[in-house]
C-alpha cells in the first residue's frame, strides 16, 4: 500500500507537469530518441529552426517533475529558438531525483550530452533547470558535475543536496511558492547554506504562488541563462540586440560612420558572445569598406586632384569617428599641401654666356634649401601619420621619396631607420 504523503506527492507531481505542458508555448520539430549507448534511456529533442554547423550551441536541459516525461523538456522546448540553443528533455524514471544513487539518471545525462556532441558542436558545458523532483535531479547534477554546467535553476524541490566547495563556480537560481508549504523552507535553507559558502545564488520566494513554476520563475532561469553563457541580462541582451538592429539600418541607409558609433560600446566589451562579436564583425567590415573607398580616391588623385579631395572631405564625413575617417583626414592634408605629389623638377635651360658679374653666395640658395626641406620634412610627417593609422605601404612610400631625393640629410638617416623597422 503507498503512503499517504507519497500518494499526495505523486498526484502533485503529475498535476504541476500537466500545468507545465498546458503552458508550454508551441515548439517547432521535436524529435524522441533513444540513448544508442543505452536505449532504455528516452530524451526529446528541440533545435532552432537553422543550424549552423560552424557555430557552437549550448545545451539547455529541462528535466521533468515526479512522473512525467522528456516531451517538451518540462515548458522549453520553444527555447531553443529564442536562445538559439539546443534543448533536452531526457525522460528519466524511478528515483532519477538523486543521480548517481542508482537511479541511472546522471549516467543518462552524461551519455546524452557525450551523443550530441558528437552530431553538433556543443559548448564543453550545459545549462540544467528542473521543477519539483527535477530540481532535484537539476541542482544534484550540478553539484557532482560542476565541470559540465554553467548554470543551473532549481524551482521547488522537495529535497536538497549539501553545497560542496567543488561547485562553488557554478551560480544557480532558486524558487518556490510561499504557499508551498512543504518545500519552501528547505529551499530557503539551501539557498543561505549555498551563499554562506561563497555561491552565487539568486533566490526568490513567490507570494501566492503554491506548487508551480510561475512566470517570475520562468522569467529568473532565462536571466541566468543569459548571464551564465554570455555575459548579459536580458534587459542587457535586448539593449545589444537594438543597438545592432539600429546600426544594421544605418549602414542599408548609407551612415557607416553613425553605424560604427551605434555599436562601438558592444564591440569593444569584454563579455565574449554572439552579440558582442556580430558588432565586432560590424564594424571591422564598415572600416574595411572605408578604406577601400580612400584607396580607390587615392588612385583619383593621381590625374583629378581637386575632384580627389572632394571624394575624400565626403569620406571623412560619412565614416566620421572611425579610423577611416583619420585615414581620410591625413589623405586630406597631403593632398591640400601637395606632400601627395612629387617634387617638380626645374625645367632644364641651355646655359648662356653672360657678361653679369657672378651672383653673390646664398643669395638664391636660401629659397632652395627651404623648399628641400619642407619637401624632407612634410614627406616625414606624412610617413609617421601613416605609420600610425598601421598603412605601411604608403608610410613606406613617403619613407623612400626622403631617402632618394635627399639621400644625405638628417630627415633621410631618420627615414631610413623607420623604414628597416617597417
């Protein structure tokens, strides 16, 4: 005969899972597997809606409540297309609440997580959540396998593991109903025992809320998600996505300059994830682009000084605040102060005989020398400027027009050492 409390439990249990499925929003394909290195071990599978087989995924695992199954991984299997991961929801019966206590239940998860990294790339650990005995299950698994979760969110279990210092890396959320009477105050136990003992807990107690996993709930686990694989909040993580969204129509609008700016902040974060390297990739593709637009001017200059310099005041302006806009601005200067072009040479004249007196000494040399070195030392600057926005080919270039044209003076030796260091 089953105990009365167990009975209890149990009618709870199957009632909070057909909740959760009830509210469970629509889910793409689903797939039901079962383990190949153990076929008695069932799991369901959700994947976005594109897979990318170049990209790493994380595995997000929702474990099901006292006598449920894998099907809809416990509510999140429409995750997978909002946190572009791939879901699990493995079915796992008899007391799967303790893992390794013969249950089989870790050993299962281990081999499901060792299958699918071998069909997708998968990041080296996953991100566990459970509601009722699969908080048990969730929060004990985290705590034997530290090495392989990232985070984990435990929302009303009926039992709690002991906080080991081994797992102390892995932050975790932990909830319950106020009005769950039998589990709320062995939560709260959990939750300061973990905190004492240098975890990173985020805990909540709902008002009004029995044995269920409510919004606010939801809500938590998808922050920790978020925080514990890139870095961001969702509030942080919707601010990136306008930011990016902003900045794509910047750009389709022709504002490289503006769409460089929108995103800087995002791409010049130390959080290392999705969003953060699209920015990146953003903006090293508008500064590429910019200085393919300068070099093609550059060419111009060659035969249209005036219409070059125009192109490249336009330039300057549209990439405003990006390293082509400097680019441009140094272009700009040599082309206005003609340190672009070369130095005319005078024409040659058949020398005449002449019965003036000789001129005095110095009385032409000086404009001479004053010009040679504002050649020398124009064409210098023009080098180091280029030198220091890393164009090498053109710093290169101004370097070697010191050298032959003036090969014995200061400017030259100077520009000689740049150049071997180049």
């Amino acid at each position: 005969m089953i105990p009365k409390t167990m009975t209890r439990r149990l009618i709870l249990g199957l009632a909070c899972v057909v909740l959760a499925c009830a509210a469970a929003p629509a889910f793409g394909s689903e797939e039901v597997r079962k383990l190949k290195s153990d076929p008695s071990q069932e799991y369901y599978l959700y994947l976005p809606a594109k897979i990318d087989p170049a990209k790493k995924y994380w595995l997000f695992v929702g474990v099901h409540g006292l006598g449920g199954n894998g099907k809809g991984a416990m509510g999140w299997s429409s995750f997978a297309e909002e946190g572009q991961c791939i879901v699990v929801g493995p079915s796992f019966t008899g007391t799967f609440q303790f893992p390794t206590n013969g249950s089989g239940a870790g050993k299962g998860m281990l081999g499901i997580f060792k299958e699918l990294s071998h069909e997708y790339k998968l990041y080296p650990k996953a991100f566990v959540t459970g509601f009722s005995a699969g908080a048990q299950f969730a929060h004990r698994f985290a705590l034997e396998n530290p090495q392989l979760v990232v985070g984990c969110a435990a929302h009303s279990a009926g039992s709690w593991g002991m906080p080991n210092a081994k797992a102390r890396g892995v932050p975790f959320v932990v909830t319950c109903g106020e009005d769950d009477k039998e589990r709320i105050g062995l939560a709260k136990e959990f939750a300061r025992d973990a905190k004492s003992k240098g975890f990173q807990v985020s805990s909540a107690w709902f008002k009004g809320v029995g044995h269920s996993f409510c919004p606010d709930g939801q809500k938590m686990t998808k922050d920790l998600f978020w925080t514990s694989t890139t870095g961001m909040t969702i509030e942080q993580r919707e601010e990136a996505l306008a930011d990016l969204g902003k900045a794509d129509k910047l750009a389709a609008e022709g504002k490289p300059g503006e769409a460089a700016q929108a995103v800087r902040k995002l791409a010049l974060s130390k959080r290392q994830n999705e969003l953060t390297e699209r920015a990146a990739a953003l903006v090293k593709q508008i500064e590429k682009t910019g200085k393919e637009k300068l070099a093609e001017i550059r060419e111009q200059a060659k035969t249209d000084v005036a219409a070059a310099v125009a192109a490249i005041e336009k330039l300057q302006q549209d990439f405003e605040g990006t390293r082509v806009a400097s680019a441009a601005k140094d272009a700009l200067q040599g082309l206005k102060g003609g340190a672009a072009a070369p130095p005319k040479k005078s024409e040659t004249v058949e020398p005449k005989e002449s019965t003036d007196p000789p001129p005095k000494k110095d009385t032409a040399a000086p404009p001479q020398d004053d010009k040679a070195k504002r050649d020398r030392t124009g064409w210098l600057r023009m080098a180091k400027n280029y030198i220091a926005n890393g164009n090498s080919d053109r710093a290169i270039e101004f370097l070697s027009k010191v050298i032959d044209t003036y090969p014995d003076s200061d400017e030259a030796k100077e520009a000689l050492a740049l150049r071997k260091n180049l």
